[in-house]
C-alpha cells in the first residue's frame, strides 16, 4: 500500500488535470448547521476539502494576531496526540494537511487519495484536528517564538513595513487596520486560555463552511461533510463586522527606514466581494496597473522614465471594502516626481479611462488566461471557498468571462469616478529622508 501511495502521488506531479471548463457547484447544509459547497471532478482518484470558519484576524479584538495562532496551533496536539503523531499519520496516508488565517476566514484544508482505507483514515485525522485541539503549551511558546522572530524581521522590510502602514492609515479603527500576524506586544500577551476561548467561539458548525472538490460523488460528499463537522460544537454564527468607513480627507505618511529605495503606496478602501462595481474595477484596473509589463503605469513609469523597477494597481476585495493601491519602489532622489507621475496617470486613467485597443487587449488576456484559473482541483477548491465564503452565485466561474467580455469603457469610467477619489488617497512613504539620500555613503 505505501508503494502503491507513492506511484499515485509521483503521477500526480506529472499529470494535467482534465478538468471541466465550467464546474457545477452544488450547495447544502449538514444537519448542525455547516453550510457546504462541492464539486464533482472525478479526473484523479483524489479530493480536495476545505473547513473553513469566520475565524480570521478581524475577530482578534485587542490581541491582533490570536486568530493566526490558534490556525497554526491545531495540528500541534490533539485529542492526546502530539504533533509528530499527528504528521506522521497525514503523511503514512500520502495525505496533505493545511491551515492558515487572513483577515477574513481561517480555513483547514485536506488533500487525499480516494482509496477507502487511505480517505477514511485521513478523515479521521482532519476530524480530530479540527474538533480535539489540545494548543498545548510548549507548542505555543515555539509558535509564539517563531512569530515574534518573523515580526522583527518584517521591520527589516520597507515593503512590509509600508503595507503595515498603509493598512492603518486606511482603516483607522476597522479591525482590516491590525496585521493579521500582530505585533510585538500583542503577541508576546496572548495567553493559551485566549486561544481556546477564541477557539470555542468561532470554530464551530454554525460559523463553518465545507468546500469539496474531487472523485467522490454527492452521497459520499454528504458523509465526508457530515463526518468532518460532527463532533464541533453546534455555536453561534459570528457577529457582523462595523462597516468600513470612507477616508475623509487625503493623508501622506512617511517613515523613516535605511533602505535603498523608498516604497510608494497609494490607495483607499477599494470593493467588497459581490461588489457590482467589481468587474468594471478589475477590468479597468488591468489597464491601469493590474496588467503588469503591458499596463499604464508600468509603461509610463518604467518604460518612458524608468522610475521604477515595476510600477502596479490592484484592488483586493473583502468581505468589507478591501484596499485598492497602486504602488512603486523608486529612488530616494527621484520620491517626487515618480509620485507625481504616479498621481497624473491615476487622475487621468480616472477621467479617461481605457482607450478601445486597451480595453480589447485587457478582456483578452483575462479571458485567455481562465482555463489556466480551473486547471486543478486545488485551484478549483480555492474558488468555490471564495464562491462559498462570500455569498456569490453559483455560477460565478461559468458566467465570469461574460461578465468580463460585458464591461464597456463608460462603466469603467463611471466605477473609477465614483470609487477611486484622488482628493481622498492615503499615501504611504517608507525610505531614507532626502537628506540622507544626498549625504551617500
């Protein structure tokens, strides 16, 4: 049986996945409550799931970062098992055991083969993780360690240190301002009684969502969601987040740090998933900034002035408005006029929008690009979380090239105009003060 796992996983690797061009979701709840999202792909005797609770770091409440170590903590011990037992028994099944935080959601995730003996004891395993976690205390103060390692060494980041920094001067008291893996001080004060606490809050069925993609059918997917979900407690749906509020006036923030380049961000609170500005955003920001060597800001920032090494757009939906930034690393000397260039193209993009050749090219690099978004069941799974998660129609990844062939210059035009308010942009300046730059070495 081990060699037998070995061939299948080593296949694996060399595989393509033949994958339908538009997955048919089917949605339903287990009978305490989890609501679940599945997918037939019967392509590769495996499966793909996903648990997944309203558990990210906008719960954290006054200690940022508890979210993102009670993820990393579940399969440290549980139900008595340690955490070499608890890998051990993953990986003698050629099993794959995942599990992280973002803002909005912690989710865990499980790769396994469909051999019956193989998914029936890797289930058992996931279950345990999920429902019997022990967070036990020498494995919280190695996580706790490693983390406040990982936080010293972000000061070291101008580029960390400048989305930090932006995140906050966007969000103010909305809990998007805190980093999802918190801070020195936050971190160093979370006790094992927070964890658990947080745990027995927020994982369990009725804050939980199932995502199945792969080669078992609706009945066994039925049973693998009922099963995975049994043993949580029945709880409460989290409570509504407050609102993200709009930015009143421009701010500019600049921190001093001794890099050789100073990292530009430029933003506000973008579009929240299901947005019906969304796809008017995306399209028009691959124009912008989303399209990399062939977009604007590429083009007139590198290419013509040769500013920076890359200039970019994006916007980042969320359960709430997430960030739309546009940003650059450029020399400390020449801060003012990649900014300025920076700032005329995002104005003039706003009330001109796309040429008709650009937006042609936009549509056709998206649309061109969507069978490389479904071509594994992972990537498969991570939409239907998003589909799931989010509330979006069932037939999102079907109708998502329609939706993007649909988009017209007006209605980027008019997105842009009303969501993308230059009088109103936060931005965020990390580098050596102009002084510095021209004291050199």
């Amino acid at each position: 049986m081990h060699m037998y796992t070995k061939i299948i996983l080593c296949s694996l690797l060399i595989i393509t996945c033949s994958v339908q061009a538009s997955p048919k979701i089917e949605h339903w709840r287990t009978s305490n409550g989890a609501e679940v999202y599945y997918v037939h792909a019967p392509e590769l005797p495996m499966v793909d799931m996903q648990v997944v609770f309203d558990a990210g770091s906008s719960r954290d409440g006054e200690l940022p970062g508890l979210a993102s170590l009670a993820s990393g903590l579940l399969d440290k011990g549980a139900a008595g098992l340690d955490a070499d037992a608890i890998s051990k028994g993953f990986e003698s099944l050629g099993a794959v055991f995942g599990s992280g935080a973002d803002y909005d959601f912690a989710s865990v995730q499980l790769r396994s083969l469909t051999d019956e003996s193989l998914l029936s004891d890797a289930i058992k395993n996931f279950k345990l993780v999920i429902s019997k976690p022990d967070f036990p205390n020498d494995a919280l103060e190695r996580r706790r360690a490693r983390t406040l390692i990982g936080l010293q060494a972000k000061q070291q980041s101008p580029g960390a240190v400048a989305k930090d920094a932006y995140m906050s001067a966007v969000y103010a008291t909305h809990p998007y301002a805190n980093p999802s893996e918190g801070t020195q001080e936050s971190v160093s004060a979370i006790k094992r009684e927070d964890i658990a606490a947080f745990y027995k809050q927020y994982y369990v069925s009725r804050n939980a969502m199932v995502a199945i993609v792969g080669a078992v059918d609706r009945k066994q997917a039925e049973q693998i969601a009922e099963d995975i979900t049994s043993e949580l407690e029945s709880g409460e749906k989290a409570a509504p987040l407050p609102e993200v509020q709009p930015l009143a006036k421009a701010n500019k923030v600049f921190i001093e740090h001794p890099s050789a380049q100073t990292h530009i961000l430029v933003g506000q609170p973008g579009v929240k998933r299901g947005d019906p500005d969304y796809f008017p955003l995306y399209v028009g920001n691959h124009v912008l900034g989303g399209g990399g060597m062939v977009s604007r800001l590429f083009s007139e920032i590198r290419e013509k002035r040769g500013l920076s090494y890359s200039a970019y757009s994006y916007f980042s939906p969320m359960r709430y408005e997430g960030p739309f930034i546009a940003g650059l690393q450029t020399k400390t000397e020449q801060v003012d006029e990649a900014l300025s260039v920076l700032m005329d193209n995002i104005k003039s993009y706003i009330k001109n929008g796309p040429t008709e050749d650009e937006l042609v090219a936009s549509k056709k690099n998206i649309t061109g690009g969507y069978p490389l978004r479904i071509d594994s069941n992972g990537k498969i799974l991570n939409y239907v979380v998003v589909i799931g998660y989010y509330k979006l129609p069932l037939d999102y990844l079907n109708t998502f090239n329609a939706n993007v062939e649909a988009v017209t210059i007006d209605q980027i035009k008019d997105a842009f105009k009303r969501r993308v308010l230059p009088d109103k942009l936060v931005t965020v300046m990390v580098g050596a003060s102009a002084e510095e730059a021209n004291e050199g070495p």
